[in-house]
C-alpha cells in the first residue's frame, strides 16, 4: 500500500516555427508524472512538468536527474493524500525553486484523488456544461506569416487577437495592427500585445504609445523583468495597460507577491502555473490582486493537452470572463488526443472525445 510515481519523457513536435522574442520553437521536451497505488496501478493521476528553456527558473541541465531525485523521495515515503494535506506534502517535498516539478506533481495528485479520470476539479468546464472564452494567438514570423494566422484566428470566430511583437521590424508589426484595425473596430476585435520584454527602458513608452494608436487592449510584458522601479513608472505612465508576465516568475513567498503588486500596480497579471509554482501559487495572486483590484488571465505555456487540462479546470473554477490564454492545444503533431476542442473563440470540454493515453500503458 502506498503511492508511487513513474516519470516519462515526451518530445512535442511543432506544426510550424514557433517563434517569440526569446528564439524559435521547432520541439519542445516535456515531462509527464503518472502517480499511482502500488496495489491498484490501473488507476492512475496524470501531471506535466514543462520547463521552458530560458524562461523557467528550473531550466537545468540535469533537470531529468533533479525530477528523478523528486520521485525517488515520494516513492520512499509510502504516503496517503488527503484534500487536506497536499499543499503541506508539496510544500515540503518539492522546493519552490522547482516550479514545474511542484505543478506536475500537484495535478498529478489531484487526478488521482477525484479517480484517475483526468479530472482535476470537478466542475461545469469538464462536465461539458461550460467553455472557456480564449484569445487566439498570433506568433512571431515574417509579415505575411503573421498576416496569415491574424487570418485564420478571425475566420474561426475569435474576437480577442493577441500577436507577440518584438522580432521583427517594429513598423510592420504595426502595420499588421493597422490592418486589423482598418477592418474591425474595437467593438469586433480585441488587439492584445505580447512584447516578451524586447522593448528596451529607453524605447519603451515611445512604442507602446505608437501602439496605442490601434486601441490595444493591453501590452504583455514590454521590458525584461527585474526592472521593478523601471516597470513602476511605464506603468503609471502608458497609454496602453501593461500586464505582468514574465515578472512574476521566481516570487514565491505572499508578502514578496503583496509588495512588488502594490508597488508596480499593474492593470493585468497572467498566471502561468508552470512557470510561478502551480496552482495554489496561483490562488495566492488572485488573491492578491483582487484585493488590490488588478486584472487577471490564465495562460498556458506551451504544455501538452495534460498541463492544459489541468489549467483550464483551475480556471473554470473561477468566474473570470476575461479571454484566458488557453488556446495552444493545436500545436504540436504529437499531442496528447483529449476531449479539450477550440471552436468559435473558446475552449471546449467535449464529452464524446476520449482521452489517448497508450504511451502511458
């Protein structure tokens, strides 16, 4: 008696150059946790762990070693979990400089208390009862590549557009926008940015304010994280409202999370479990920022339909209207076949489609 973990390797491959300000994605190595009774293997919970390559801070070399270490120690601890003690069992068994390990265990946790059955939480969105509204989004390529996907984004019924800017020439990322705007007002199409930080402190508040003559609803991100007091001020003083990203990767600890919040005072955060340390370091800036009345959306980071199963219940647990980055289900030749289906601008949970799970067998 007792549960036990098994990890396995997964290498997503990219139906088309993926590309942001940070570099290009062709592949992507993922890492699935199947959690399990030594008695009763048949069912099973199912997590990710998905650093991204410099972007998390848990992007190690020997990061396979470092997650083997994590289930050697979970293997000899013969434990039992309980609605009750699994933040404490995470907290002290998982190191909060080890953001993605600690997401993949906890949802992989989660499964298997509501039955292996891939149900994270259960609630309208996995009952079918419920979508989820979702941006449709536009990566980074040349002008005709983007002008491409803008396309195809508004022909399948999305209304919230979000382009990742910052790689190629800033003028014609703005015609792009122009574009759009020549041909949707504000009313039928959403614009959001997503700048990565490219922008440097100098340049910044001049583009954004170039942006904003295109009504952009909000601008990712526009310079590197770290810059607390530099983002403080462009903050106060853009056109466009800013909403933290990358910036919030690495706080952990509530009152860090209360005090760079309160001292930024951004208009939007995104949340993104992988990154920030899973779903209860999640719950602790919502918290957060609906006490400061800061803005807030779910973004997945590039996961396999496991990692976004999982965000989207989490986020179907809240009554968040706000379009939520869940889109990237399609990306990869290679995913996990689920019951998660994007149709007309939103995120659908479709009981008649199974879940694939053969590798894991």
């Amino acid at each position: 008696m007792g549960l036990k973990v098994k990890w396995f390797k997964h290498t997503l491959k990219f139906k088309f150059e993926a590309g942001t300000s940070r570099g290009v994605y062709t592949e992507k190595d993922t890492f699935f946790l199947k959690i399990f009774d030594s008695e009763n293997p048949a069912v099973f919970g199912l997590g990710e762990a998905a650093p991204l390559k410099g972007l998390s801070i848990d992007d190690f070399p020997n990061y396979q070693d470092i997650l083997q270490g994590a289930c050697d120690t979970f293997n000899s601890l013969d434990l039992e979990v309980f609605e009750w003690n699994i933040n404490i069992i995470l907290s002290q068994l998982i190191d909060d400089r080890l953001p993605s390990i600690k997401f993949g265990f906890e949802t992989a946790l989660l499964d298997y208390m509501n039955g292996g059955k891939r149900i994270i939480f259960d609630n309208d969105f996995v009952k079918g009862q419920k979508s989820i509204t979702i941006n449709g989004l536009v990566w980074m390529g040349s002008k005709a590549f983007m002008m491409e996907q803008v396309e195809e984004k508004i022909a399948k019924g999305f209304n919230t557009i979000k382009m990742k800017i910052g790689a190629i020439n800033f003028e014609e990322e703005l015609s792009i926008l122009a574009n759009i705007r020549e041909r949707f007002s504000i009313e039928k199409i959403t614009l959001r940015v997503d700048a990565n930080g490219a922008f440097s402190v100098k340049e910044s508040l001049e583009k954004i304010t170039q942006l904003s003559d295109y009504q952009i609803h909000s601008i990712e991100q526009p310079i590197k994280q770290k810059q607390v007091d530099e983002m403080m001020e462009l903050c106060e003083n853009s056109p466009v409202p800013i909403a933290l990203d990358e910036e919030l990767i690495g706080v952990t600890d509530y009152v860090q999370k209360m005090l760079l919040l309160k001292k930024i005072k951004p208009k939007y955060i995104i949340l993104k479990p992988t990154l920030l340390g899973g779903l209860q370091h999640c719950r602790e800036w919502i918290e957060i920022a609906s006490r400061l009345h800061i803005g807030w959306w779910m973004t997945s980071a590039l996961e396999s339909n496991i990692g976004l199963n999982a965000i989207a219940q989490f986020t179907a647990e809240y009554k968040n209207t706000v379009p939520q980055g869940l889109g990237t289900g399609a990306l990869y030749h290679n995913n996990i076949e689920s019951p998660l289906v994007v149709a007309e601008g939103k995120l659908h949970y479709q009981l008649q489609k199974n879940w694939d799970l053969s590798i894991f067998e």
